[in-house]
C-alpha cells in the first residue's frame, strides 16, 4: 500500500484506528466499513482480478486485506466477522498482545464459526512492520492477509515516501499448467540440490506481490531525489524470496519491524514471515525500473515497477527482467545491529532450550503430540535450533520479541529468522514476559500442518 499522506484515499479515523483502502494506481474492491469504535473485517469467499482473469479466493474484501495503520500506544480494535463456510481467526504477526487475543484456534481463542465474530481489542505499544493473516489451517494459502503497520509516535527516519509490499506464492483458481513457463513445480516435494537455497516444494504457479501478478504490476511512483521507505513483507505459504531493484540499493533500517543501523545491500533474502523495511534512494534521473522478486530453489517470478514520475513515456521493463542485483550483497544476520537491544538480564539465562530441526519435526516431535517447552515468568530464556533437514526453516515465535545471538552481542530484534539448511543452527534469546500458551512454529505452513510447531508454556517458576 502507499505512500504520502496525500495519496491515501479512503482514509477513516475510528479511535485511533487507521482503515487505508483502495489506494493502488488501478481501483480494487473496498473494504468494509469500519464499525463503530473500529475496524471491521469480514473474511467471505471473493473475487480477485489476476491480469484480467477473475478468479475464486477467499479474503477481506481485497488482497492483500486493507492496511491497518495505527500509532506507538494506540488500541487497535478489529472486528473479525465469518462470512466462510468454515471456522477462522486472525493472527496478528509480529505483535505481541495479550495471550487471549493472539487468533490461534484450540490455543488463545474458541475458533470463530461460520456467521459468528470475534473482537480483537489490545494496545499496540511497540511500532514496526506486522501483518495479520488468517491462522485456520491453510487459509493463509488463500487471500486472508494483510499489511499491519504500527507508526513511531516520533518519526526518526526521513523519507518522502512510503509503500507497502506482500509477497505472496499463489495458486488458488489458477492452473498450474496455465501457468507452467512462469514457474510451475512437481507437487512432491523433491529434495533440492545440496547447494541451493529451498524453503519448500509444493506447486504454486504463480507470485504475486500486492496481489498482482507480473502481467499486471504494482506501479510505484516517485520523483528524482526522493527517499523511499520500502516494507516488504514476505506473507507466502511455501516460498522464500530473494528481492531487488534493478538500478538502485537497498538500505535496511528494520528487520521484522525492530530498528537496526542502516546496512546498504543489493538484494534482501526473506523467509515466510519476515519483513524487512528498507531505504531507497531514487538516484537515478527517471526511467521505469524493475522491482524484482525470485523464488529461492525453485521457478517462479514475481515483481512490481518503480517508475519515476515524468517518465510516463518510458516503457516499463518486461515482466520477466531479472535486475542483476538479486545477485548482489544479501544481509547477514552477524552484521545487523539491533538499535534496541531487549533488556536481557546479565549472565546466563534462566532456561535453555536446544532443538533439532528434523524433517518437520522440531526436537524429534510432531505437534500435536509434542511436549510443551515450559518457562516461568521474568525468566531469560535461550532457544538454539539446529537444522539438519534439506530445508530453509522460518522459525516464528507468537507474543514475543527475541534477540537473534550474534557475534556483535547485539543481534537483530526479531519474530522469525531463517535457520539455514544442512547443519544451520541459529540461536535467539527472550524475556518471558507475556503469560500463555504461544506458538513456536515453523512458518512453511505445510510444515506447520504436518506438525512443525511446538508450545511455549507459562508455568509457575
Ligand atoms: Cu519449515
């Protein structure tokens, strides 16, 4: 989603709450409007126009769902109303709200049945770049998601602009044959090559960022010498996403919505789940550039178009140029720098957890018959994940940040990092300071059903 403050159309403001719609250069369903006192969404079977073809899904009124915008401190009050044939909740990924608001069936909450609805109401004290998606089954493979943006209450970076972008794999309605030459793979899952970089195996024909596919992109707009902020946001089932710009660099300021010293780089690696906000400077003189977007370890294309505004005349790049700075310097999590260290406590921590990522399991267990991994409130906890398996695994935890431990001894402030494949362990800390039952879950939402979760539990220390 833009971008100025002049370009938001639709703009409602219901106790703090912000409801940001219909602000892409070509018009799309609106959303619902807000209830009294907040935001309503109501998930229901929908169209969605693919390059001119419509086809079935199921969404919040549009894809991705609308922008939810909202200020540091500011209670964010949703309606969630069930308009599927089937239960639903929505899951609030990156916050961390009270136990009972966190939208996961069987676990925080009852599941909202079909005609029924749910109000999610919590404070959102820390700002950052979130989403929301659906957490029933595969229902995220579907359009249930959407951008959720937690604005500073002072802004520290300056730019003159701003957009949003989701990266999704698709395949609903769509024929994978259709669609073959753009990136079509076997069902089965083939073990990848022990070089490449795979998060998953399944069949998605297409990519879609902002809902579109690359016969139809997103146009972004800006002038010679802006400084745009970019958060992008990878919200796909099966997918991790190499991105780029053709022609310019990336700065990175946020890693899943937390603050670090700014690292320039060509090109970002995301895993289902994490978000990366990035400067770019629009340097060049004018022109249409490719914004690029590849699947790691398997076919598949997607991007969008940054076009200097003036430059009406300059034909947009074809939809299957490939900038070459996919190829460039990627980020390391060793060389972020958190600018917001949580406050651990000195010393050792209080609980320590080392896992094996095996397959889908996580330390030899299948969820549901798996342990809960027990911790105590106040206490600093370590988990260490050790990822044998042929697979790139997104680990995310719900109610938390963590601090991703690093050589610096200030690593990023995360809520799902990559562990690398054949031998990759990453190691994170947290502080239990949100009572509950959470999930902790590998964000490949195949693995997630075949049971690659387990559950942090609060117990009494
Ligand atoms: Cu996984």
């Amino acid at each position: 989603m833009p971008a100025t403050r002049r370009q938001f159309l639709g703009l409602t403001t219901v106790a703090g709450l912000s409801l940001l719609a219909g602000c892409s250069a070509k018009a799309r369903p609106a959303a619902g409007p807000p209830s009294a006192g907040g935001l309503r969404l109501t998930a229901a079977p929908m169209r969605l126009d693919l390059a001119g073809r419509e086809i079935p899904t199921w969404g919040y009124g549009m894809v991705p769902g609308p922008e939810i915008r909202l200020k540091a401190g500011d209670v964010m009050r949703v309606r969630l109303e069930n308009a599927l044939p089937e239960d639903t909740t929505v899951h609030w990924h990156g916050l961390a709200p009270p136990n009972g608001m966190d939208g996961v069936p069987g676990v925080t909450q009852d599941p909202v049945t079909p005609g029924d609805g749910f109000t999610y109401e919590f404070e959102t004290p820390i700002a950052g770049s979130f989403m929301y998606h659906a957490h029933v089954g595969m229902q995220l493979d579907r359009g249930l998601y959407g951008p959720l943006v937690v604005e500073p209450r002072t802004e520290e970076l300056s730019y003159d602009r701003e957009y949003t972008l989701m990266l999704d794999d698709w395949r609903d309605g769509v024929d994978a044959a259709d669609h073959a030459g753009h990136g079509a793979t076997p069902e089965t899952e083939e073990p990848p090559a022990a070089e490449e970089v795979s998060f998953g195996g399944r069949a998605y024909p297409l990519l879609l960022v902002d809902g579109r596919p690359p016969e139809d992109p997103r146009v972004l707009e800006v002038r010679p010498g802006d400084r745009v902020r970019l958060r992008v946001m990878n919200v796909a089932a099966d997918t991790g996403f190499r991105f780029a710009i053709a022609g310019h660099r990336l700065t990175v300021t946020h890693t899943d919505g937390m603050p670090v010293e700014s690292v320039t780089v060509d090109a970002l690696r995301l895993g289902m789940g994490e978000r990366y906000d990035v400067l770019v400077d629009a340097a060049q003189s004018g022109g249409a550039w490719q914004v690029g977007v590849q699947a790691e370890g398997r076919r598949g294309w997607g991007r969008a178009v940054l076009r200097y505004t003036g430059s009406e005349a300059t034909t947009a790049p074809v939809a299957a140029e490939r900038p070459a700075e996919l190829d460039g310097r990627l980020p390391s999590y060793d060389e972020l720098l958190s600018r917001e260290p949580l406050a651990l406590p000195a010393g050792e921590p209080d609980r320590v957890y080392d896992l094996v990522l095996s397959g889908t399991q996580i330390g030899g267990q299948s969820y549901p018959d798996a342990d809960p991994l027990p911790v105590a409130e106040g206490e600093r906890v370590r988990l260490t994940m050790r990822n044998t398996s042929a697979k790139w695994h997104p680990m995310h935890l719900h109610g938390h940040h963590f601090q991703v431990l690093t050589p610096s001894g200030r690593g990023p402030v995360k809520d799902t990092v990559t562990v690398p494949a054949r031998g990759g362990v990453v190691t994170f800390d947290f502080l239990a300071t949100n009572p509950g039952d959470w999930l902790f879950h590998c964000h490949n939402h195949h693995h997630m059903e075949d049971g690659m979760v387990r559950l942090v539990r609060y117990v009494d220390a």
